[in-house]
C-alpha cells in the first residue's frame, strides 16, 4: 500500500528551499503531494483541519510536521 503525503507551502524562499531538500530525502515510494497555498487558497481550510499552522509544512501518517517557519496560515490568507 502506498503512503501519501502532502507538503504545503506558500510559495517564499523558505518554502521552496525546504521543498527541495525534502523531496530528496523522502523514499521515492512515499507519494507526495506538493499544495502551493498562495497559488490554491481554496486549500487553506484543508491545510488547517490537518493541523498545520505554518508553512512549509509536511503532513504524514495524520501529523503535522513544520519544517521551518515561512509564514502562519493566517498570513498567507491574507496574502502577506
């Protein structure tokens, strides 16, 4: 069975560095889905229900991991 993931970010430098480096240190049999939030806000209330509060963030196995901090939910809502 394969494992999913999801990484949400917002798009800033932080973001895009911790993306990298992440999807190389990941197992290429773990899908990961890659959510720019500042691209589809639409998924700012999915992001949050899985418990994610800042971005980058990896959410795996139920849990939110924040990677480093880039910018708060709240911040990348109001495009800032």
């Amino acid at each position: 069975m394969a494992h999913t993931a999801r990484f949400y970010h917002a798009g800033c430098p932080i973001c895009v560095s911790a993306e990298q480096q992440l999807l190389d240190l990941i197992d290429p049999a773990v899908a990961v889905e890659v959510v720019h939030l500042g691209s589809d806000p639409g998924r700012l209330q999915e992001a949050r229900d899985a418990g994610v509060r800042s971005v980058p963030a990896l959410v795996t196995n139920g849990h939110a991991l924040h990677i480093n901090y880039g910018a708060s939910l709240d911040a990348v809502e109001q495009g800032g």
